[in-house]
C-alpha cells in the first residue's frame, strides 16, 4: 500500500516497483516463510488510487511476450487470474528466414501445453500488480521518490531516500524531503539504466548491437489464428505477436529491428509508406497490414552487470542483465530469477532459526541463488546473442548456416522439442 510514515528498518527494500519490482514483493508475500518479511517498495512514479486502474485495452496498449513456464509462475504467485482474460495465447511459432528457402514451425499440440506461450497487455499486468500490493499487509510502496545512496553497515544497508511530495492535484514539489532507514536486503529492479548502481560502482559490460526496435501495433486484415511469426530480414529480427481484437479489429504487436543508420527514416515515413515497407519486408501471411499504431523506438544492446550480488545486496531485472528482444526472454529469464530468489530465502530462512529474518541478506543465501541461476542466466544471454548476430548477418556463411538451422529444426524431431522447450521457458 502507499505509505508515507515508514518504518526505520525493513527486511527487505526493492528499488523499482514495475514489472520486476512488484512482482518480487508479491512472490515474497506468497511463501509462508516469507510472507512475515517487512517489505518496502521505492518508485519514482506513484501507485495509481485505487479504482483508477484500468484493463481497458486501446489500440495502441502495449505488451509483454510471456513463456509457458512465467504463466506457471504467475500462477504460482497468485496474479495469472487476475491477467489471463488479457493474455492472448500463442498457439504456433513460424520461424523464417526473407527470400530464403527453410523455415520451422511450432505447435501447441505437438507439445501437449495449452499455449506455447502469451502475450499479455502491459496495462492488465500492472492493474493487476497493483491490485495486489494493496493486499498485501506487510508491503509498502514509498513514491515518488528515489534511493539516492546505499551503505554498507554491520548487518544491512543503510540507504538514503530522496522524496518529492505531491499535493492534493498531482504535482511534485521541487524541494526533496530525505529519508533514511536500514534493511537486511536491497534489492535493485529500476531498470537497465540504474543510476544507483553507478553510485554503488557496480560495472556493466555493454555491447552495443548498432541496431534498434521499433515497437506499435499492427491493423491486419485477417486473423493470426494465434500464430507468433518471427521472420528475419534484411534489416534483422522482425516479429509479429498475436493480440486479441479491439473493437473487432485485428491486431499484432510489431517489434522491428532496424539498422541504427536506416532508423531516423524509417521511423520519420508517413504510415503508409511505413506500412508499405512492412508488408515488403514481412510478407502476404497476415494478409493486408491495414494501418499501425503509435511507435516507440529504442536502441539494442547487451548489458550484464559484472556483479549481480554483495553482501546485503542483489540486482534483478534488467539492470541485472538487459538481452536483445530477438527470442522474447527479457521478463521471463526475470520471472525465473524471481521465483529462484523466493526459493532461496525460503530455504535460507527456514534453516537459520534465530535471526532468520537476517539471514535472506548473507553472501552465503545470495551466492546459492546465483549458483542456481547461473547456467539459465548463461544460456540464455548467450543463445540470444548468438542468434542476434547469426540473423543480423547478409555474410554468405552465416546465411547458409541459418538455412541449414531452420531447416534441421524443422526436420529433426530431437532439436524441434529442444528448440520449443526453449521457447516456452524448460530447461
């Protein structure tokens, strides 16, 4: 719940309360080990009043591709049916490669799951995220403000909290009001560019992929039938993920990756010239793309931080490790790390006896959880830029080992399952 009288101490303090952030304080709160845990949530942006929040879609919402195994794990944290109604289900994969011959495809059936996996309205998510953490009895949620210094102390770490009042219609103060207090556990989930870690001098490794996504929704002129296509092209990556119908019209959510050079006219084109270009690239499958929507773009890169744990202290999300959209794995390799965590401070908590509530912050729990993590985190960061740069690439070689990779996935029933259970989040 909003707060504003906090406490001088908490268990746990997360830094980001958005999809990460939030998610995270309502697995803790689903665990009986620890649910007793005080938890404070710090976002520079307030929760909406109640009632406010909406699941009204629009045209334009914006989404989040999610595996099979994030819905068992939303599940698992008691929001999965509180989204589902929002969750347009993946059906089929179709895998291809522009003007090359070679493809795979990808069924639910063949798998025996009810989707492969979904794509989920960013605004029931957070609807539903919200809802939550006003349930929850011993989680607060301080905003708008920022942590703007942490410390290591004996047993935690003190951190300083920079906060702008709002008034009654909305508006922030500019003079900040400074907080402090202590927590056995920061956890840092505010995003790729954490100005807390640049205080704390946690390095980043970066690598800039010279590449960006432009991100809207698509119009079509027939239905997708729930089929998920990701087609590569001349420019990289393009993908078009089912949504359901807004106001009977058929929609897809388009992520397009485009060379950093092509990027300003690309995204300075009227719509249809834009859409003109679409169709050429993506192709005839979906029909006639009728219109798109309102456009976002952003640029690519590869961030891992050189240290995701210290003492008292863990990074999750994309400050944690930020992976190109190319396979959709950005939030569930989170969720994965999420319930991992939970696991683990179970665990920790459950043996520690006396002071267990201590316990959740010792380099002794965070390195198990890091251990478990690690060969999950490894691959997936490693399959997802290998594949960025195998389908960025017009190198003769790399087009014939792509074909040849299509077509042996499609046509050998080892590396299919391999391949799907991947794409689904199994290991």
């Amino acid at each position: 719940m909003q707060c504003n009288d906090l406490r001088n101490e908490y268990d746990v303090v997360i830094v980001g309360g958005g999809m990460v952030g939030a998610t995270l304080a309502c697995a803790l709160a689903n665990k009986p080990a620890t649910a007793e845990l005080s938890v404070l949530i710090v976002d520079t942006q307030a929760m909406p009043a109640a009632g406010v929040v909406s699941n009204h879609m629009s045209f334009d919402s914006r989404s989040t591709a999610l595996s099979a195994v994030s819905r068992e794990i939303l599940e698992r944290v008691g929001l999965w049916e509180q989204v589902e109604d929002s969750a347009c289900p993946i059906q089929k994969i179709h895998v291809s490669d522009q003007g090359r011959f070679g493809n795979t495809k990808i069924d639910h059936e063949d798998f025996s799951v009810p989707a492969l996996g979904y794509v989920l309205e960013n605004a029931a998510f957070g609807s539903a995220l919200a809802t939550k953490l006003r349930e929850l009895p011993r989680c607060d949620f301080f905003a708008p403000a920022r942590v703007v210094d942490a410390t290591p102390i004996e047993e935690g770490m003190r951190i300083e909290i920079e906060q702008r009042a709002a008034d009654s219609s909305g508006d922030v103060s500019a003079t900040p009001q400074s907080v402090s207090l202590t927590t056995s556990l920061l956890v840092v989930a505010e995003g790729g560019r954490s100005p807390l870690c640049d205080q704390l001098g946690i390095a980043r490794s970066k690598e800039d992929y010279g590449q960006h996504a432009l991100i809207a929704n698509v119009a079509l002129s027939q239905p997708h039938e729930g089929i998920a296509y990701e087609r590569f092209t001349s420019t990289g990556p393009l993908a078009l993920l089912p949504l359901f119908p807004v106001d009977g019209e058929q929609r897809a959510s388009l992520v397009w990756t485009l060379d950093a050079n092509e990027v300003e006219s690309y995204t300075n084109l009227d719509e249809g010239s834009l859409l003109e270009r679409l169709q050429a690239q993506f192709g005839w499958r979906l029909g006639r793309l009728k219109r798109i929507g309102a456009r976002a773009v952003y640029p690519l890169s590869l961030r891992v931080a050189q240290e995701q744990i210290r003492p008292n202290l863990l990074l999750l999300g994309n400050v944690a490790h930020t992976i190109h959209p190319v396979a959709g794995q950005g939030l569930n390799l989170s969720l994965r790390d999420i319930e991992a965590l939970v696991d683990t401070l179970c665990d920790a908590m459950t043996n520690a006896g006396e002071g267990k509530n201590k316990v959740i912050g010792s380099m002794q729990t965070l390195s198990r959880y890091l251990q478990v993590r690690e060969d999950d985190q490894s691959l997936t960061i490693g399959a997802t830029d290998a594949l960025t740069k195998l389908f960025s690439s017009n190198a003769q070689a790399k087009v014939w080992l792509r074909k040849a990779g299509l077509l042996s996935i499609d046509l050998i029933p080892a590396l299919k399952r391999n391949f799907a259970a991947r794409a689904m989040g199994f290991d």
